[in-house]
C-alpha cells in the first residue's frame, strides 16, 4: 500500500512537470500521458485551445477529472453545501511492523488479534495470505496493534511463522517432477489445484498439501505447511434436507452445506434470485467435502477481498479455489458485470484453500 502510494505519488509529480497543469497531470493519470499529448497535437494542428476543457479525450476521463474537482469542493466546504462529515483524528491510522521474516498472515492477524479481513486491506499485495520469502518483511496494521503483534512475533517459534506451501511453476517443471519432489502423488497434485489435465504454465502457484520439504532444486518456495496442521482429505456426504431459517438464502445455505449455488438450485428447482420462505425445506445434495483430524481446520471463513487492477472475477475464483456462481452469489453479482479496483468482494473460504 505505502509503495503503491508512493508510486501513484511519483507518477503525479511526473505528470505535472511533463504538462505544467494538474488538470492535464490528473487527465494523463486516467487515460495515459500519450493519449493526452496526442489531443494536444490535434488541438494545436487545428488552432483550437490546449487546456483540459477544449481536448477530445476518453469519455471517462471527461467525466474523471470534474468528479475530482466537485469532490475537492465538498470536502474543502461540506457546509456550503448541506454536509457534515464524521471528524477524522488527525493522526496516524496504521503503522509498519518488521516481521523479520516471512510470515502466514493467518498467524499475523491472530498474533494482533486483528480481523484477517482488515489485515488483508491493509496489506493487498500479498494474495496468497503469505508474506514473500525475499521480502520485503513487513505488515502494515493498525496503531494500537503494533504492540500485540511485536511482542506475538518475539515469542513465535520459527516453525509457527507459516503454514502452507506453494510451489512456483519454472520451465521445465511438470506435475511429476513436482509431486515426486514434495512427496506427494500427482493425482492429490492435480485434486488440490483443481488441474483435470497435466499442463502447467511458468509463473503458476501450485498448493502443496504436504508437511514434507522439497526434496532438491531450486524452486521458490513461498511457505511451509507447519508439520502440526493436519492435511484434509476428501469424504462423501449424501446430502439431506435443510428448513429455511430467518436470514438464510441460497447461498449462505450452499456455504453451510458445502455444496454449489448452480447444484442446490438445480437439485431444488429454483432459480439463483428465488426469494425463500421461512420453513421451506430444501434438499441438500450429496457433496464431496473436506474432512480433516482437526474438525475447525476446515470451517468456511469469511474474508473480504479487494479487487486490484487487472483482477477478473474468473481469475480471484480461481486464485481463493472457490466456485465462480458462488463468488458471484455471495455478493449479488452477475457474470456480464465489471469488477473495479478498489471493490470489495466478500468469500468464504475453508482454511485449506490455499489463502
């Protein structure tokens, strides 16, 4: 967050030296510097002025730059306006902790007694729930869990620090050579990242669900399963029946199950927008579903993701290992709608899908 800051900062200053005008500066940060050089070329071949308010440039960027101005008008004057805006202490709301080392952010959070959704706000360039093992070692997290957290992290044994293990796809790298590389068979390989063939691409994270180390080579480990976590296993379930309660709906009924949105509508006749009755009895089809010697391990959580730019929803299903209906029915959404930077996503996850 402080480096994207930083950068987004940086990339400002550039543009207003390179346009002298921070109408131009903030038109060039939307749409691009050449898109806005451009406009000006044709304006000034045309004798037409070069200001922002005279360029033809993208229609969002049009719209862009007066939403900032109108929004500056209201923060710098919410009363002329009939606003009232909730005081904001004018102190610092987070601070940088080193954590000397890589670290599951799973462990962070309980270590500052801190929300896992909040942690992962404060920290989006990590998503896989796993600090990078070449750093840099650090988390930002709010003020007044700087302490907890400190002190969690002195008393933590080295082997506690993460919990999962993922292997980075190089060339050359096939699911054999992998799996015999953790002590794992390449079905359990193929099973856990949900591959149905053998190809894998340079760049891609494989999950390994094994406590065993790499036998040799020099592929980039991004963290270790501590040997004390139980590896889930998969059991059968023959479903059964479920009474529409108060608050239920088919999705949050899907979760509890472990089954899919498109499977219980389907088994259930219905379609994804039907509303429920209180009382109304569903049919629960029969699922394959995690088991584990430690029962809590594999209880959905909720996390809230923030969409970064560049995400599809195809991609973050595929990246939490979560079904794209039910991404898209834990927050209302349909497959033809754009996500945005900046959005909110909410998931419920098993502690074992590799975040």
């Amino acid at each position: 967050m402080i480096a994207a800051t930083t950068a987004a900062l940086d990339y400002l200053q550039f543009l207003h030296d390179t346009f002298d005008d921070w109408l131009l500066a903030v038109a060039a940060y939307n749409c691009g510097e050449m898109n806005v050089i451009r406009a000006i070329a044709r304006n000034r071949a045309a004798g037409k002025p070069t200001d922002f308010f005279s360029l033809q440039l993208p229609r969002e960027t049009r719209a862009y730059v007066p939403k900032l101005l109108a929004m500056r008008r209201l923060v710098g004057d919410p009363a002329a306006h009939g606003l009232i805006f909730a005081p904001i202490p004018n102190q610092p709301y987070f601070v940088t902790v080193d954590t000397a080392g890589q670290l599951d952010l799973h462990v962070a959070a309980e270590l500052a007694e801190l929300p896992k959704e909040e942690l992962l706000a404060l920290n989006p360039a990590f998503n896989h729930w796993v600090t990078d093992p070449d750093g840099p070692h650090r988390l930002l997290v709010p003020v007044d869990r700087k302490e907890r957290l400190t002190a969690g992290l002195a008393a933590l044994p080295p082997e506690k620090r993460v919990r999962v293990v993922y292997h980075r796809v190089r060339p050359g790298d096939t699911l054999g050579g992998i799996a015999a590389r953790y002590n794992v068979s390449v079905d359990a390989l193929r099973s856990t990242n949900k591959i149905r063939g053998t190809i894998i691409h340079p760049g891609q994270d494989l999950l390994i669900a094994a406590a065993a180390p790499p036998r040799s080579g020099n592929t980039r480990i991004v963290a270790e399963r501590a040997a004390a976590d139980p590896v889930p296993v998969r059991t059968a379930s023959s479903g059964g029946k479920h009474r529409v309660r108060s608050g239920d709906t088919l999705w949050s009924i899907a979760r509890t199950h472990g089954v899919s949105l498109d499977r219980l509508v389907q088994t259930n006749g219905l379609r994804r927008n039907d509303t429920l009755s209180v009382g109304q009895v569903l049919q629960i089809p029969g699922t394959a579903t995690l088991a584990s010697t430690n029962p809590a391990s594999v209880t959905p959580s909720s996390i809230t993701y923030v969409v970064r730019a560049g995400d599809t929803l195809s991609r973050i299903a595929s990246r939490f290992r979560v079904n794209i209906t039910d991404l898209l029915g834990w927050n209302d959404l349909d497959v033809s709608k754009v996500i945005k930077p900046g959005q909110r996503l909410v998931m419920y996850v098993n502690n074992h899908s590799g975040i």
